[in-house]
C-alpha cells in the first residue's frame, strides 16, 4: 500500500496557522498576515491534489478501497465502543480534501485584495485557517464522534466569521442566529449518534457500513412512535445534516449569514460548510439504504421541498448575495434528492454518484458565483441590483467569468453543471416521478433566476455611476480565472469511475431524452431572463404587480423567519421562560431570600448570648445543667 502519512499535513498546516496568527499575527504588518495564510493553504491544497493523483490514479487498485494512514483510540468504552481520532481515506474524503482546500485557497487568496485595508485583517485569516482546519477534520472522520466534534468546531469557526463585521448589530444577529440554529440540529445529531452506539456498539465508520453486518441485530423489534430505534438514531442524524445544509425547516440561518465577508460566503456558504450535511448522508449511505430505507425517502423529498422552495424565493430577491444563497440552499436540495432517491450499486446507484459529482461541480462554479459578486460589490459598494447595470463594460474578466458560472449552474452543455444535474434528473426520473418533476421545475427556475442576477448586473440600464466602476486588481481577477476553468471543464472528470455507492467500478448510458429535456428547460429559463431583464422595461414590474400578494409573501420568504420570531417571542419566551423565570425570581430565590432572612434575625436575637462576659456564660452553663437535671429527674419520676 502506498505511503499516505503525510496527509497529516493537510489537517495539521490549517491548524498552525490558525495558532501562528492568533498569537502573533498582530506584531507584523497585516498583508504578512495574508501571505503566510494563503502559503499555508496552497502547501495543504497541494498535498490534496498529490492525495487524490495517489488514491485515484497511482494506486494500483487502491481507489476502491478505505485506507486509514492514522488511527488511535482516544476513549475507550468498551472492547468495540471507542471514540478513535485518524484519517480515513476512501472515494468520497479525497474527494472533499481537494473541494475543501480548493475553495479555501481561491477565498484565502481572493481575499488579500478584498479584505485589505479592514480592520482585523489577521484576525480575519485565523479564522479562515480555523474553518478550513475543522473541515477537514470533519471530512476524513473515521468515526461518527470524531465527526461530530468537528461538526462543532465548524459551527464556532462559521460564528466567528459571520460576525467578523461585530460593529453590525445585523452581523452580529446573523452570528447568533447560525450558532443557535444549528445548535439545535447538533443536538438532534448528538442524539441520533448515541442511540445509533447503543445498540451497534461502535461509532466506527467501516464498522456501520459493511455490507451484510449483523451488528443492528440488538436494535430488532424494538420501536418508538411506530418506527424503529434505528430509524429514529439515522433520522436524528439527518437532522443533524439538515441544520448543516440548512434544508427545509432550518434553512433561515443561510440567508442572514450574508452579513459576513463575501469571500466567507463563498468558502463556508458555497462549497463547504453547507455541503457537510450532504457529506454525512453520504459516509452513511449504506446504513440508511439498507437499515431505514424511510428515512431515506423523507432525505429525498425534504431536499426536493427546499430546492423548489428555495429556487421560488430566489426570483424575487434583490440583493446579490441573498439570491446566491437561496440559490445555495436550492442546489444543496438537488444533492439529498439524489441520495434520496439512490439505489444501492450498479445502474441503479446512480442517484449517489450524481450527487457526490453535483457536490463536486456546484463547489466550483458557486464558489465562483460568490467571488464574483465580491469583485462587483467591491466596485459598486453595493449589494442591491437596482444599483448595477451595464458593468460588462467596465469588468470584462468578471462579466465572463460570472458567465461561465452562471451557465454551468443553468445545466447549458458543455459546462460542468450541465453533467451532474442531468444525471440527478436521470436518477430521479428511474426511481421517484415526483421529485423529478420537482428538480425538474426547479432547474427551469435556476436559470431564470440566476441570468436574471447576470443581465440586471452587467446588462440592463447603462447607468452613470458617481465613482466609475473598475476591474478588480490581479490578485482577485485570477481565483475568477481558475474557477471559471474549473466550472467549464470538471464535468469531463471520469467521476462516475471514482465515487460509487459500492465502491466499485460505475458505468451508465447517457439518457438523451433527459437531456435534451433538461438542457430545453434551462435554455427556456435564460431565454425568459433575457427577455424581462436585457433591456430596462416595465415588464418585471407588471408581471410583480400582477401576482400582487403572492408576490409579496414570495419577497418575504414566505415569512417563515416572522412565524419563528413569534414561536420564539410571543409563545416559548412570553409563555413559557416568562412563567419559569417568575416561579425563579420569586419561589426558588425568595424561599432562599426568606431562609437569609430568618437566620440573620434569628442572629440578631440571640447573639446576646456571646457576649465575652465570662460571668454571664458561667450562668448560662450552670443555668443548661440544671435544667437538664431537673427534666431527667422528671423523667425518671
């Protein structure tokens, strides 16, 4: 077997730097600060590329294979139930070791011209090294506790990020909301892995998922609420996965966290953070599709119900950045529908390579997506579309490079979108009609949505703007480059020979008629764009009036952050922490406030008696002892 042991590195180089520029990284001037950040990263997405050359193409058969170059018991349990610490290394782990530091290294170096000149510029790389350590930490797990401390780690690293801006009480909010929403779904994955413990007796990956494993045997039989204890512990986990990916109910935190750098955006809410909920359903796939085949099935329809969700809600926002994340949370829908509806090996696994190359591409032209719109935020100072028009004459490299991006997440052939949405669409179509009218409504909308984001930006109305926008310097202009390659041509990687449910060997017939259907709608959705949004016109204004009130509650996202701030405020603080804190305030510390209260008066009575008279306790003391005699007299009398 080959030598992996320096993957180490990979995790290890995040981490120093994290500490390097926490520690030090106020004693030298900030751009050091980012250099030394992004060298680190570079080093690290190198070493990931040599880990995946070595995994998939130099090792003689290894592709297939879990390889574990570290392991070590951190705590033992018993003889099967530990909690190990390593890396695990298989298909769907290199797989995210070159996502995670390609996205990383694109935002760390993007960010040296973005973020120069704010305050808090080395604070800024720290936090980004802390993210990108915790990431990959999470993705090579070799167990489901190692997993989820990471998780953890990935949740305080995003809260530290969201909120760099903390002057911002709206940065501020976001932080907390994202904490404190998938604080509860971890409590749920918490749950869901110690129920899961119980009754297998281990956390370890390569353990659940055997094929044929006769370990789920002590949880037979044994149910709650009408589904078994083991579909409970996977569901739980989903819930986990959800908080992660923000689907459908837990998805409010997504939007708000905008308010973060938008490099950040890109790295955590693009590429990364958010794909760790697909992620975790994924390195479970074999326990749900062969243990909870229901809970697989609620996978697939709570992703088709957010993407569809999502993808309406996007068409009528107007800030940049919203509609990229809505966008976002519409294609992390497309990855669970295609695990939901996966099958287990052959032709029908198709659904869970569709989703892990659909994880692979949307990484790339997302992340591309977000750093574009920072190059035009950067120029206009603003988020709002009404603010931007006509900038393909001032930002060639932006205006073609958000093209390609724009293009690939439409699914338009031969861009990198275009082969992994349509092998969704195809997975969908073999196993479940519904969702794939869904996906397929929801790939329409896509395109629409997005080029109605690209015309209103660089074409529209030509407008006059006060400071004339300029092209981003080069330090910014060549992650744009890299990424748009990386969006064009990824979709001709051999990925259906390298990331399979079985891990085995996948080989699947092109499905023309899905194609032809799917690159119809997408090119339907842009020649609607186009038609609305070109040209400045009244026709968009119209078509908004015409919905009148649907369109509004579309505009407000369906109010679904309202209803939770009334569940919240008006039900669980005013009806139940408002009871609770009067029973405190004044039962438990007025009983303890009253209890004070007599003994210091009760003090204050008797502490006559302590004088320091030595006559007064002479009497006392002869005074105790008669009556003590006298009453055991009386006694015996």
């Amino acid at each position: 077997m080959a030598d992996y042991s320096y993957t180490l590195l990979i995790i290890l180089i995040p981490f120093f730097v994290f500490l390097l520029l926490g520690l030090f990284g106020n004693r030298w001037k900030p751009m050091v600060s980012g250099w030394i950040g992004t060298t680190g990263l570079g080093v690290a997405f190198i070493l990931s590329l040599i880990t995946a050359y070595q995994y998939f193409f130099a090792g003689a058969g290894e592709a297939y294979s879990k390889i574990v170059p570290y392991d070590f018991v951190w705590l033992s349990f018993t003889d099967t139930l530990q909690i190990h610490m390593g890396i695990l290394l298989d298909p769907i782990s290199v797989m995210m070791l070159v996502v995670v530091t390609t996205i990383s290294l694109m935002s760390h170096w993007f960010s040296l011209g973005y973020m120069k000149g704010e305050v808090g510029f080395e604070r800024y790389y720290s936090f980004l090294s802390l993210f990108t350590f915790s990431m990959l930490g999470l993705v090579v797990a070799p167990d489901l506790f190692q997993m989820f401390i990471f998780y953890e780690l990935v949740g305080a690293s995003s809260f530290l990020l969201i909120g760099f801006y903390y002057q911002k009480p709206s940065a501020v909010a976001a932080a907390k909301k994202a904490f404190i929403v998938t604080r509860f779904a971890d409590f749920g994955f918490l749950v869901g892995i110690l129920i899961l413990a119980y009754f297998t007796n281990t956390y370890d990956f390569a353990t659940l998922t055997k094929p044929g494993t006769t370990i789920f045997a002590n949880a037979a039989g044994i149910t709650f609420m009408g589904a078994s204890a083991i579909s409970w512990a996977m569901g739980l986990i989903f819930v986990g996965a959800a908080g992660k990916s923000a689907m459908f109910p837990f998805h409010i935190w997504l939007p708000d966290a905008m308010e973060g750098p938008t490099p950040v955006s890109a790295l955590i809410h693009a590429a990364t953070m958010v794909v760790a909920g697909v992620f975790t359903v994924a390195r479970l796939f074999p326990v749900y599709y062969f243990q909870t085949p229901d809970v697989l099935i609620l996978v697939g329809y709570v992703g088709g119900f957010t993407s569809l969700f999502a993808a309406v809600i996007a068409i009528t926002q107007h800030d940049i950045k919203r509609v990229l994340a809505f966008s976002t949370l519409s294609q992390i829908g497309y990855m669970m529908v295609g695990l939901g509806v996966s099958h287990y090996g052959g032709e029908e696994g198709l659904g869970y390579m569709a989703s892990m190359f659909h994880l692979f591409t949307h990484a790339m032209f997302k992340a591309l997506l977000f750093l574009g719109a920072g190059s035009i935020i950067h120029a206009v100072h603003s988020n709002m579309m009404q603010d931007m028009g006509g900038l393909r004459k001032y930002m060639p490299v932006t205006h073609i490079t958000f093209l390609v991006a724009a293009l690939a997440i439409s699914g338009i052939p031969p861009f990198s979108g275009f082969f992994s949405k349509d092998e969704i669409l195809a997975a969908a179509f073999q196993t479940n009609k519904l969702l794939f009218y869904t996906e397929y409504i929801t790939a329409g909308l896509t395109s629409f949505y997005i080029f109605r984001l690209y015309f209103n930006i660089f074409w529209g109305k030509d407008r006059k703007y006060e400071h004339t926008p300029h092209e981003s310097p080069m330090v910014m202009k060549i992650p744009l480059i890299f990424l748009a390659l990386a969006a064009a041509f990824v979709g001709f990687l051999p990925f259906h020979e390298l990331v399979t449910s079985d891990m085995k060997p996948f080989e699947t017939v092109t499905h023309w008629n899905l194609v032809i259907a799917s690159v119809s709608i997408g090119v339907l959705g842009i020649g609607f764009a186009w038609f609305l949004f070109k040209k400045e016109n009244s026709k968009p204004a119209a078509i908004a009036q015409w919905f009148g009130g649907l369109y509004t509650i579309t505009y407000h996202k369906f109010y679904i952050d309202e209803i939770y701030l009334f569940v919240t405020k008006k039900i669980l603080f005013n009806l139940v922490s408002r009871p609770i804190a009067w029973f405190d305030r004044h039962i438990i510390d007025g009983f303890m406030v009253g209890v004070g209260t007599v003994t210091v008066k009760t003090s204050d009575k008797i502490k006559g008696f302590q004088s320091g008279n030595l006559q007064q306790y002479a009497f006392a003391f002869v005074a105790g002892a008669l009556i003590i005699v006298l009453s055991l007299l009386y006694y015996i009398g």
